[in-house]
C-alpha cells in the first residue's frame, strides 16, 4: 500500500506544483520558493502530508488521489493568496501611485491600437492628463468599435485578440458585449480569488479541511461571432479545469447537460449523497436559493435515486453522458434512509441536517441579491454562516470583501484591478461633471463608479452607486447602494432599490404571518391600458409566503412606509401629483416563471442572472399581472 501511494504521490505533487508555477509564472515575475510542505516529494516529506490528510478529510469513497490532488490545491492556494494579500496590503497604503502605474500600465499597453492613436495615450503622462483629454463614456461609446472587434479586425480598441466576447446580464437594460482577456482574468483570480480564499480561511478555519464544494453552476451556452470569437457569459465551467474537480461533488459529465433544470437535479443529486459537504458555493444567493425550492419540490425523486443507484429517467440526458453518470452511482439505500427522514422533519434549517459538516454558504448576498441570502439564512440554511467575497462585474474585479463575518456587506476597492473615479451623487446628471480619486473621496458619501479596466473600457460609467464606508489604510471601502438604470423614477423623486426594499420590509414585517419571497416593481407609464389611467404611480408586485390575500389598509401601508423614509416622495404625495401604489400578490412560483421569461429574452445565463427590481419592458409586468392572485 505505501508503495502504490508514494509511486502516486510523487508525480501528483510536481503535476500541481508546476499548474500553480504556470498560472503565477504567466502573469508576474517568478515568485520566491513554495513552502517546504509543497515543495519537498521525498518520503519523509510525503509521510508528513499523509498525516495531514488522514487528520482532515472527512467523508467516504474519496480515491487517495482525489484526496492529494485537493490536499496540494489547498495549500497551493493558501501560500498563494497569504503572498497576494501581501501585496495588496502594500498596494493600499500608497494608493494614489499603485492607481497612477495601473492606469499608465493599460493605455501603453494599447497605445498604437486605432482607439489609441485616436486619444494620443503615448502623450499621457498622469491621471490629470487622462481625465483632460477623455470623455466619460458609456456603452454607445464602444457599440461600433466591439461590432468591429467581432467581426475580426484587429488592435481597436486593445492590443490583444479577446478571449471571449462577454455578454453582461443586462439586469438595468439591454445586455452589453464587451471584451474579455487574459487580464481581466488573472486580475479576477490573483487578485480577487486567491485574497477572498485567504479571508476566508482566517474567518473559517473549518474549510481548511478535505471537504468537497457542491458549486451550483450552468455551463453557458455560446455562440460565435463572424471572425469565431466566442460570445458568453464571462464564466468558465469548473470542468474546464480537471485539477479543479476533485474539489468538487458534482462529476465531469453533469457540466455537459444543456438544460438548467437537469443540471441543477445531477447537483442535487451528487450533493445529497455526500454526507461530508463543506461548502455550498454559487455567483449569487439567488442561486442557491433557487437550488433549495428545487430540492423541496423533489427530494422523493431525488433519494429514490440513491437508493437504488439511479439517474432519473425524467432527465433528458445523452445516452454517453447518462452512462457515465450512472457508473458513479451505487445503490445506497441507507443513505436514502437518512435523506428521507430529514425530508419528512420539514426544510428549516435542512441544509445542516443533511449535511452536518457545512461550514459556509459561498455567494454574494448583497444588492439585489439581498432578499435571497435572508430567505436562505431563516429558512433553509439556519445556522450556516455566509460569506460573500467579491464586488464584481462583466467588466472584472471591482472589490474584496476582507471581513467575512461582518453582516454588513464592505468591499475594499483592488487599486490594480481597476484605475477608479468618482462621480458625486448630486452631479450625476451634469454633462461635464469633475470626479473624484480613491484618495479624493469622502467617508459617507455616495459616488457613482467610473471605471478604467484591462479590456478596452476608458472611463466608463458602469451604472453602480456605492457609499464610501472608510478606509483601509488609504483604500476606500465600499457598500453597493443600487443600479441607475434601477430606480423609481415617475415624476422625478429618484427612489432607489436600497430604499424600496427598506421599506417594503417595514411593511411586510406589519403584516401578520407574512414573509417576503419576490418582488419587483413597474411605473405606471409602462404600463398602458393594462391598468387603466390614473394618476403617475408604482406598480408593485409581492409574492409572499404565510398569507394569500392583504387588506386594502395593509397594502396602503407600504405607500406610508416609503412616505416616511423618503421625503421627496412623501412631498409628491402630498400634492397629488403621484398617485397611491398598487400592490398586487401574485402566485407561488410567479418569479421562478419570470425568472425563465427573462432569460430567453436576453443573452444571460444562470449564472449571472440578477432579478430586475424596477421593469423597463412592458411584457414582464404584463407576465406578473396574468399571475396576480389579488
């Protein structure tokens, strides 16, 4: 046996020591020597590992191999990120110079590009500089030149062919292509991955162990453009990397299935026969959330399954990939004993009986995600910390989140991943406005984020407001506030996401036996004949669990609860020049329906869906008000 294992061992150890040195080696000077736990393959070295996985794993049916390959992944990534965050400690105490050579770094880099050449950036010599002689922009801006880029001409906007045309998810209006590269990537994992692993880590130790991740995640489907440039979501399946899947529950094969609801049934599947899971993990709670009314809605099927080693012939799967799906699995009928009896005690807090070694739900929960991670947090995940790492977008890595525990979700901004401005709140709306630096902003005050990236975007708006909270060192920290395309808007009052929800949440908690699962909400001018005429006001609709029918006074006091928090609301109001909201229940279900409605309206997948919470598109309210219940 210890023959067979150290003849293993060794050339697994050198395989992942030289993926970590390429994936470091390609994007930054060699770094110093790994740690002698990576380093050193000698018997001694390898006894020493040995005990280290004995002493961490847990779990059954795991090959010594999967165990190693996870083992050095693990430490791999720890050594790597304490060394990341390092460096961004150091970033962050000289922030004006770090954003001063990020910002040069990419306009030299694409200095004889055509957009280049156009705003003379070899001429540029500081941010000053920059800001003088290039507009603010936003996505018009670039339409034609990426329609170019598409087509297959070369150095027009960047000096690199992209690697892919990433499709954003259009949450606050038509869904944007921009360009994705190597850099945007590497930024995204060294500077944002690696970190978020190491916070990670110090704020839960218990995922340092040999648990595997149950990722919810749906391989995208892509198309491509006329010179064969893929055109997708901006995510990469974790099957695209196979030293990646042993860290996973769910096998190769699953990420080959076209159809969300078939995928999410193969996660389910693999999850609920590992006792031993550690973490679940998905882009958004949203997700997750999504994953668990799944789970209710068929557990029976789900454990008859693993009784008798079967994959539900209800799926719509290739014969070759049903095959070597089913050769994973092995009738195990006292797990299923196990699953139906947790089944049958109800779902609260069902995600740590099922499986008692979870230690973290891994998603961003904050914006418009913020509804989801509640609902998951009283319901289904009680007890489970969470933890959402990144403030990021199609257009890359905007911040970490360096306090895992904090309720309040903070990003620190990454002073290399993105050369930042800040637009004040109050002059959103001038057509020449002066912005602000990381260094110039202001504890407590709200910006809009103008960003310049690694791909192709020059002082872009990208639609987010966020409040400076403080400072790390001289970084600033930021909460997302709300989206600008994602505001109330009928007669000028401006209401935010943040402060509707706030408010509906004070009404909905009034309400007896009520709780908040959806919602979205419409002005009244998109909504024509369907309504009747009246004066301008919001149309909300509320899918809620506990009650099926409010009271014309409980529904009128979602319009005072926004009254009180918001005073130019209440003052239109007042004089009657907005009319009284109309809060419409709509059926269980309403939104998972409008969720799969929207989706094959736009170019998004699963992944990156975002709910909208004010629509735009006369279609979608006109889908909620066929599902209106009362």
């Amino acid at each position: 046996m210890a023959f067979s294992w150290f003849r293993l061992a060794v050339p697994l150890c050198l395989a992942i020591l030289s993926v970590i040195v390429v994936i470091i080696g390609q994007h930054q000077a060699m770094p110093p020597p790994l740690p002698a736990a990576l380093g050193v393959c000698t018997l001694a070295g390898m006894a020493l590992i040995l005990r280290d996985i004995s002493s961490k794993m847990k779990g059954e049916n795991r090959t010594w191999s999967g165990l190693l390959s996870q083992y050095l992944a693990v430490k791999g990534m720890g050594w790597l990120g304490r060394r990341q965050r390092k460096k961004l400690e150091a970033d962050t105490l000289n922030v004006k110079q770090v954003q001063e050579e990020t910002l040069l770094k990419r306009l030299h880099k694409n200095a004889n590009t055509c957009y280049g050449r156009q705003y003379d950036f070899n001429s540029i010599q500081d941010s000053d500089g920059f800001r003088a002689c290039h507009p603010i922009t936003t996505y018009e801006h670039y339409r034609e030149l990426i329609r170019r880029i598409a087509a297959g001409e070369e150095k027009v906007i960047i000096a690199e062919k992209p690697l892919i045309l990433a499709m954003t998810s259009g949450t606050s209006g038509a869904s944007a292509m921009l360009l994705s590269t190597k850099d945007t990537n590497s930024e995204f994992f060294l500077q944002g991955v690696t970190v978020c692993l190491d916070a990670m880590g110090g704020a839960f130790p218990a995922t340092d162990s040999l648990q595997r991740t149950t990722k919810f995640f749906y391989s995208p489907t892509f198309r491509q453009s006329e010179a064969g440039i893929p055109i997708r979501p901006n995510s990469s399946t974790p099957a695209s990397s196979r030293h990646m899947l042993n860290l996973y529950t769910t096998p190769a094969p699953a990420f080959e299935v076209p159809s969300e609801k078939d995928t999410l049934y193969l996660h389910l599947l693999f999850a609920l026969k590992d006792p031993s899971v550690g973490t679940l993990e998905s882009n958004f709670a949203s997700t997750v959330f999504y994953a668990f009314s799944a789970l209710q809605d068929r557990w029976q099927e789900l454990v008859e399954d693993i009784e008798r080693g079967k994959v539900s012939r209800a799926l719509a799967l290739e014969p070759k990939v049903r095959s070597r799906l089913e050769a994973l699995m092995k009738p195990d009928p006292e797990r299923a004993a196990q699953l139906r009896a947790h089944f049958q005690d109800g779902f609260r807090g069902i995600a740590r009986r099922l499986w008692p070694h979870l230690h973290l739900v891994l998603a961003v929960d904050s914006g418009s995600n913020q509804i989801y991670g509640e609902m998951l947090r009283e319901n289904y995940c009680q007890g489970v910390p969470f933890y959402s790492p990144f403030y990021a977008a199609t257009e890359g890595l905007i911040g970490v989140n360096l306090w895992p525990q904090d309720p309040n979700r903070r990003y620190m901004l990454c002073p290399r991943s993105m050369f930042c401005e800040f637009l004040p709140e109050s002059s959103l709306e001038e057509e020449t406005p002066h912005t602000l630096l990381m260094e110039e902003v202001k504890k407590g005050d709200n910006y809009e984020l103008i960003i310049t990236n690694a791909s192709g975007l020059f002082r872009y708006r990208i639609g987010d407001i966020v409040k400076v909270v403080g400072f790390h060192n001289k970084c600033p920290i930021v909460e997302f506030q709300y989206r600008r395309g994602q505001m109330l808007s009928v007669r000028g009052e401006k209401v935010s996401e943040a402060l509707f929800l706030n408010a509906l949440k004070k009404a909905v908690a009034q309400w007896p036996g009520a709780q908040l699962v959806d919602y979205c909400c419409a002005e009244s001018g998109i909504m024509g004949d369907s309504i009747g005429g009246s004066d301008p006001h919001y149309q909300v609709f509320i899918e809620l669990k506990g009650v099926r029918n409010l009271t014309e006074k409980q529904r009128y006091k979602l319009d005072i609860c926004l009254q009180e928090d918001s005073a130019v609301y209440k003052s239109f109001r007042t004089k009657g020049s907005i009319g009284p909201m109309r809060v419409q229940l709509v059926a269980e279900g309403a939104f998972k329906e409008l969720r799969k409605h929207m989706m094959a309206f736009s170019n998004t997948s699963p992944n990156t869906f975002k709910m909208q919470r004010v629509l735009h598109r006369k279609e979608f309210a006109d889908f909620l008000l066929g599902k209106t219940v009362s």
